[in-house]
C-alpha cells in the first residue's frame, strides 16, 4: 500500500497517454467531494461539494475545495459531472461558477432539477447537460458511462472514464439496497460488464466500510413509520434531510393512510420537495398537504410535520421547538421521529434537542431506540461485491477519513487486490495512471477554503486560531495615550476585557503595576511604540498568569497623540 | 408522574418528621453527582462530584456543584457518604472542603484511598470514616445501611438511608456483572430484604436506561485482549480510564502472558494504580512494569503502554502520539486498544485520535469494532430487576440526562410503581418524603459553579456567553482619544482585530464614515463618553453586518486625556 508523505513535492510533468486524478476535497474527510481528472490538458471535475465544520473551525458557514490547483485553467475544463444531488457532492458548485459560469453541469434529471434550484437562489443560470443510466457521452478526451447506483436521493449514477490511459470506475455515494423504494437497483450487472472488460482503477465510497454486513432495506422503515402513527397519541414531528425524498414519500404514506394531513417546514425542505413532486419522484395523494402556518392550529391528533433540523442546528425548527422559541409548543402525548443518521460531530447538538423536546414531554423516536433509518453508504460486506465484480487492477478508496480509507484498503486487498496496487491517497495528492498503474507522484494545494457571511477565503487559519484563543480565554485591551512630540504618557492605561472572567475592579490591582512598568520604560528611554507594546503585554500577562492561571488574547494598544 | 415547572417557588419550611431530599447535581445531566439529604434541620450529602465541560463552556476546566443552597449550614452536615471514587462522584470534595475542612468523608477502602492521594495533591488532610458492605452506621439523625454494587471501579456500595420519615435506597452507579472479575457482586439478597421491609423511596442510577437488556460481563473483554495481544505484531499502547482497576488488571495479565513489559503513563493512572496496587485490588506481577522512559527504547514487539486518553483530551499522551507530538512514534504495525466507553461529548475528538494513529499506520482498535469495553451502568433490564425486589412505594431517577430519567420512569411505571408515585426531579429541585409519599415542594438555586485555573465561580455565564460570540465571530475594538476639556478628538480612530477575519487594509474603508460620524457628533454637541461609544458602535456594526455579513463584538473605547 502506498500513502502520502509529508514530504511530497509538486508533481511532474503528467506523461502522453496518462491519466491525472487529484481530489481536491473527499479524501481524508467526510465531506466536499471533488475530484478532477486530467487527460492531454484537458479536464473533467467529477463532483463538486461542501464540507459542513467542526468545532474547531468557529463561526464558519462552510469550507469549500481549494480551486487553487485549477484556477487558471478553467477554460479546460470540459465538464462537470455530478454523481448526486446531496450537498457534499454539490454544494460548492455556486462558487466553481463564479470562476467560469459556462461550465457544463452533467448529471441525472433530478440531480439537474436540484442544482438548478440551488443556483437560481445565487442568481446563476447553468449551462446543462442531462444525462441517464446506461448513456455514453463523450467531455472532449472522456469517454463518460453512466450506471445507475442506489443511494439515500434518487437517481443518483456512478460514472466509468474511459480514456487511452484506461478505464476508471468511480462509484460516487452508493449502496446496494436489493428492495429499494423506487425499483431502482445498483447496476451491478454493468459492474461485472466494466470488470471483465477491465477496470484500470476503481475508485469507490468508503464512509462505510467500517461497518461489517449489508444495509438493511430502506422498505423496513416503513412498518416501523406505521407503528408510530399508529399509536401516536397527538401531534406527529419528522425530522430528515432535506434531500431524502423517498423518506418523506413513507412518512405521506403513512400520514394519508391514518389521517393525517402534512406540513414541510423548512426552506431547503419545501423546495426540495417542490422540485420532486413537481417531476414525478415525490408522490402527493391529493388533499394531504396544508400549509405550515395553518398545522399549527390543526387538531394535533391529525396533524403531521416534516422539518429540518435532525442534526441538532440551532436555527432549524426542530431545535427552536425543544427550546419553546417556535409556534409549535410540543407537549405531553407528541411524538417527534428524527428519520436520518447522526453525523458525526452533531452528536452533542442532537443529544440537547433529544433532551429539550423529551422535558417538554414528547417521546422521541431515533435511531438509537428504533429502526427509523437505514444509511446511504454501502457497508463493508456490499463493498465486497463491488471490488470482487469489478476485479480492479488498482484501487483507491475515496469518501472517507482516515480510517475508511484504511479499513477500505484492507477490504480491497482481502479481495485480492496486491497490496501495492492500492494507493491511499489524500485531498491534493496527485495519482498518476501509467501503462495500467496507479501512482502517487505528488501534491498539490488542497488546503480549506471558509465560507464566512459573504467572504469565500477570507478566514485564514490564523484567524481561526485566533477565535479559538478568544473564545476559550477571551481578551484583556490595555489602551495607552502616548504624545508623540514629547514621548509622554498623556492618557491610560485603560483597561477592556470581554469574556476573560476577570472584571473591572481586579484591575485595580495590575493598574498600579502598570503605571510603574511604564514609568521605568520611560525612564530607561523606550519611546518606540511597539516597546511600549511589549511592556504593557508582559506586565499584565504575568499578572494574569501568576493570579489567575489564565491566558486571555493582550491586546495592547498606544495610541499616539 | 410529576415534574418541575419553571415557577416552581422556594420550598416551604420542612415540617417535623419529614425528609428533604435535594439534588445539587446529577438529576438532568450526567456529572457532578451530590444529593443533601435533610432531617430535623441535620444534613447528610451523598457524593459530590465533578461535571466535564462542553463546547458550550469553552474554557472552562471542570463544573461543580453550587453550594449555595448549604454554604451558610455546613455545621449541620453530619457527613459526605462516598458511593465510589470516579470523578463525577468525588471530583468536588476538594472543593467541599475548603468550606468545611473536618467534614467527615465517608466510603470504602478503595474509595477513600483514590480520595485521600486526591486530596493530597490539594494538601487537604481529610478525616475519614471508613465502611464496608453489609455495616449499618449512623450519622446523626441518619442510620446508613451500606450494600455492594458492581461497577467499573471496585468497591462500590449502595448506601439505605433510614430516618422516622422512611427508608430511601441510593444505589450509586451500579451494574449487575455476574461474573465479576473480584467476585463482588451488586447484592440483590440485600435489595430484596429492603424490599421486604419496604423501601419508601428509591433513587436509582439512569446512565443506561434507554439502553435495552443486560450487560455483558468484564469477563468476556479477556479473550478479545489476548486475541490482540497474541496477533500484535509491534507496540500496544492500551487506553483506559485511569480509575479502571480491572481493565488495568486484564491488560497486565495478558501482557504477562504474551511475554511483553508495561509501562503506565499519564499523572492520575500512575497514582491510582499505585494506591490500587498498594492496597492489594491491583496485582502486579514481579518484573512486569518497566519505566514510562524505558518503554521508549523497548522492543516495540515487547512493549505495552498503559495510559489516559481515551476520550480525546488534547494534552493527554494518546492524543499527542496522534499528532506525533510525543516522544513515542506511533509506526506501522503498532496496535492501539481503546478500552473504554466513549463518553457523549467526546465523539469528534476521539475520531481525531483515531484518524491521526491510523494515519501513522496503527491499527485502532475500539468499542465499535470489538469488544474491548462495557458500561459500568445497568441497562434497562437490570434496573427492572432492582425495580421489582425493592417494590418501592415511591420511585426517583438519578443520574441522567432528561432523556434516561424519562425512560427510567416508564420502566418503573411498567414494573408497578404507580404513575404518580414517580418523581423526575432536576437540579435544585425540592422533594419531601411526608408520611411514605414523595412529592416536588419547590426549588432552590442550583446552577453550574466553574472552575477555571485558579479561580472558582468566576466565570459567569455572561463571559461565557462572550466567549462564543468572540470564538464564533472575533472582535473589533476601535480607540478614539478625547481631550477632556474641549471635547475635542485629538487621536484615533484606531482598529485592532482579531478573529474577525477583517485585517487592516479593509478597515480603511471604514475610517473615513467614522471620522464622519464623530465630526457630526460634535456638530450636535455629543461630549458625552457613552454617546461617542454608541456612535462608534453603530458606525462600525452596520459597516461589518452590510460588507461581510458578520456580527464581531465591537467594543468602541474612548480615552479622555
């Protein structure tokens, strides 16, 4: 098994008759997908997504692939083909647009009817290319086949590559659902076709392959979904994603069948749905829906809502509801059912919801206590078929940390892979195909690009380290008043702090201490501001230390006059 | 079933013969354990533990009990009763103590030891008063009966409290292994004879109530340990909760077995194992342990390391070994063994690790991939069992988030206890025991006490508050100097920034709006301090909010010289 090392430089020049892949998000993390694929200088960018932060990533909204690598060579970019129309796969496209918005976006009618929607909230018309399950199109030098897999979204595709360097099967998000709701199965037929033709490279999805067996069928929810309407005593909150149309078309099922009507809540919700219902995928049995203002005086006995907010975000209504901060006031005899998985790093938002809604005397239904969810991602016993059907020659396991892509690796090597014909690669490292092998050559920049308010990359990682010393320590500002003819102290030191736990009068103390500091600076001839800075910091970062066992941010400010 | 309101109002006065029974902590969250029992104005206090932060306190070090509620009568307090020494149960005597120092502290041999070498470090010399299973003592008015329980700690107890206003059984955490590895098991012979006898109130441990049917004995984690340890190629390095004697135990034995040497790492293993060790509960073969800095130069093939991590935290060895910032370098073919739980809280941080000693080539192998660790709290089928041989007339869920009180409720509505009959109480909750009935009379002040560095209780919930507006969003903080006699500004404005992702050159935007507006201040005479502050405020906030779409602290500071 070959993996990246810190010391990876730039790649070479890419060979005649090779194949370039870099991901640039995807690899190493759970979240904004993105791959780009180069052939004789031209290029195809497979997926083109989000990655939702962390903690550790403070007050920002999103982080998106670092477009740096392909920045100044947009204008050979073919095409971008998007596997699926969940937010990992397409939400950075808004951003890829503004660097060339004539880029053709490929992909499965829904997955265009879910873009197209996004992008007309960020006034983008795209240019659009539709494209099915068992179709050939041809992206300049890429030959692109397309093999219907099932997912949590409907119509969602894996695509092979074919170029002279070989033939590439990327899975995208799939699993192997044998009943799902809509028929449609995982090509597994086309798999074996490609595997005995030749796979030269498979790439496939490794969020899963931790997980030991086979997904259960997304058909044996909807006994469970019955159940809780059944016995349901009054009003009846689902909460899923947004996307999740098959979901919701259980939950309507149910709903018409105990009479109940329905209400969507939630913007990203209502206008998913609108779009699936509107081209045949949602199905509305006449007279269900009622608007959501009207639901909240419906008789709560026939009353059903479908909301947003299942991983615990604080502005969703889910959350406002465990906080008696919406018009729905849930109450003793209520039933809220979170239908979705737990992603990983909500787990303690989720955790507060669960508890908000439960003191407030609704009994709630989740993953944990009941059968209300089955993943989208093939398990590790699914991931099996795959490599043994498509008998890949080598093998890089995307979608996934570390430990996916490992466990993947191992997988792929059980199933007779040779072991060094599995790269584990990460975001920006550079995977060439030569004559039928796989290689690492290199890296690229593949850094995290934040989306804060309406700046894209204007948070840098200093920034972000910053807000996290402040927001574990807070600041102390010291404010001195220097006049710049005679160097004298003419106003100050005055003292600000915001969330140091330290207030106003425990300054009193460390004033005198540092009316003296900077008397003797004077005296010794600093009159150099940023001297004076120094002194301030010092002084009162000691005190702060010995008296409090703290490191607040010091800020200290001269202002001369 | 009864539960609090938000206007509950303080408790009436406590009539004669009636037992009061308040949580400080423990009831609505899962920590800082302390219930204060009160008779004929006498008070005994069961545990008094510690509370783990969340993202929510960032900064903040540990959470305590508020003492309010009896800070004006610890001469009344006849003792603290010790169910058994984890953090969340004993973590807060130091604190106690500095209230009280000669408070007696009650518990078993095991149980004060950790206590006591504890208490060292805080240079308290405790007076102790030492029990055991199956002893009755009594302390004032309160005559305690003490049973065994199971736990993940040895020497646990249960303790029954009798007074005239009835009998209340405590049952700490506990669980029902019954294959113990010390063969001490929770005594239901015990349980069963209060149920004879009638047990007024019960107060039981909540952790797992949601989790359905029964643990799985310590016992069967030792073939999955000398699995590993047969199949290691390199290095262990095992992480555990530093109180765990048995884990501990296990992973000697199997180290002694497969012809490797330990090493424990981490200050509160090296001291509780120590005194485990001492005292005979921990059994150390000769020749077994080798120095924390021998291990470092060991065989890698003939090396063990015991230490503290297992949940992420970040200054802790295994964390650091992640981020190769420790002198031992995790290395292809080493094995790391998480033999714990994963404490809800803890999820994205232990991921991390995870993925950091996967990424240096280590095989991480956990919870969720084999089974190396079980709860040390009964699940729901065990405490039906306690449930039913203690036939109490009134039922009370401890130790729990809302979410396992109400569960907790159901199975001791379900096994008979009538509905009105149980309480879910939460912190600071007044419940009386008159006449065998338990009800809520009202609540008192219970909120969250915190600790960080030195100081305790400094930080309020006001500076926590700015710690997450200043970690979401950093600050902007603007100087203008004002000449005290004119009213004039002789200096400023001058912009300091940090974490606000807004770096100097985009302030000079800015600036002239402020000159601006402070120029059309004085026009209309504006000298004040505070309406100048406002002015900047105002200028700066609309500024940032219509050019970024961000809300940073602003904190406009005017100098008068």
């Amino acid at each position: 098994m070959s993996h990246p090392h810190p010391e990876l430089g730039p790649p070479p020049p890419l060979p005649a008759g090779a194949l370039r892949i870099v991901a640039l998000g995807g690899i190493g993390e759970i979240g904004r997908n993105m791959t780009v694929f180069e052939y004789e200088d031209r290029l195809l960018i497979v997926d083109c997504g989000v990655l939702f932060p962390e903690t550790e990533q403070p007050g920002i909204d999103l982080i998106l692939p670092d477009f740096e690598y392909i920045k100044d060579r947009m204008d050979d970019v073919e095409a971008v083909v998007l596997t699926h129309a969940h937010e990992d796969h397409i939400g950075a496209v808004p951003y890829l647009l503004r660097l060339r918005p004539d880029i053709p976006l490929v992909g499965s009618r829904l997955t265009l009817a879910f873009i197209e929607s996004k992008l007309t909230e960020h006034r983008i018309q795209p240019v659009k290319h539709q494209v099915a399950e068992n179709e050939r199109h041809r992206f300049g030098p890429f030959e692109c086949e397309f093999l219907a897999v099932n997912h949590s979204i409907p119509d969602a595709l894996a695509v092979a590559i074919r170029t002279p360097a070989g033939l590439v099967l990327h899975t995208g998000d799939f699993k192997m659902d044998q009943l799902p709701m809509d028929g449609r199965l995982t090509d597994l037929g086309g798999f074996a076709r490609l595997g005995a033709e030749g796979v030269d490279l498979l790439m496939s999805d490794s969020t899963n392959a931790e997980v030991p067996g086979f997904v259960t069928s997304e058909r044996e929810i909807a006994p469970v979904i019955d159940d809780i309407f059944r016995t349901a005593e009054k009003r009846i909150i689902v909460a899923c994603f947004a996307s999740h149309v098959h979901r919701v078309q259980q939950v309507l099922d149910a709903a018409a069948k105990h009479g109940r009507k329905v209400a969507l809540m939630g913007r990203s919700m209502v206008r998913n749905m609108g779009v699936a219902r509107e081209l045949g995928y949602l199905k509305v049995p006449a007279g269900l829906m009622v608007d959501s203002r009207e639901i909240e005086d419906w008789p709560p006995e026939e009353a059903v809502l479908i909301c947003t907010g299942s991983q615990g975000e604080p502005m969703a209504a889910l959350s406002r509801m465990a906080n008696r901060d919406h018009p729905i006031r849930v109450a003793e005899g209520d039933t809220v059912l979170l239908a979705s998985s737990l992603v990983p790093g909500n787990e303690t938002a989720v955790n507060k919801v669960i508890n908000g809604l439960t003191r407030w005397g609704a009994r709630v239904i989740h993953k944990g206590n009941a059968r209300v969810h089955v993943s989208g991602h093939a398990p590790a016993g699914e991931l099996l078929y795959v490599l043994n059907l498509t008998r890949p020659s080598n093998f890089m396991p995307v979608h996934g940390e570390w430990r996916h892509l490992r466990a993947h690796a191992d997988l792929a090597v059980q199933s007779g892979v040779p072991r060094d014909h599995v790269v584990i690669a990460e975001d920006g490292v550079v995977v060439d195909l030569i004559d039928g092998r796989a290689r690492i050559v290199g890296a690229v920049q593949a850094g995290y690009v934040y989306v804060d308010g309406l700046s894209v990359g204007g948070i840098t990682d200093l920034a972000l380290k910053d807000r996290r010393i402040l927001g574990d320590e807070g600041f102390i500002s010291i404010v001195v008043v220097v006049d710049s003819n005679t160097g004298k102290i003419t106003g100050g030191p005055e003292i600000h702090a915001r969330g140091s736990g330290i207030d106003g009068e425990a300054f009193d103390e460390v004033i005198p201490q540092l009316e003296r500091a900077l008397t003797e600076a004077a005296m010794d001839g600093v009159a150099d501001v940023d001297q004076l800075r120094r002194v301030v910091r010092r002084t009162v970062g000691r005190w702060v230390n010995e008296t409090y066992r703290r490191r607040p941010m010091i800020i200290p400010v001269v202002v001369e006059v």
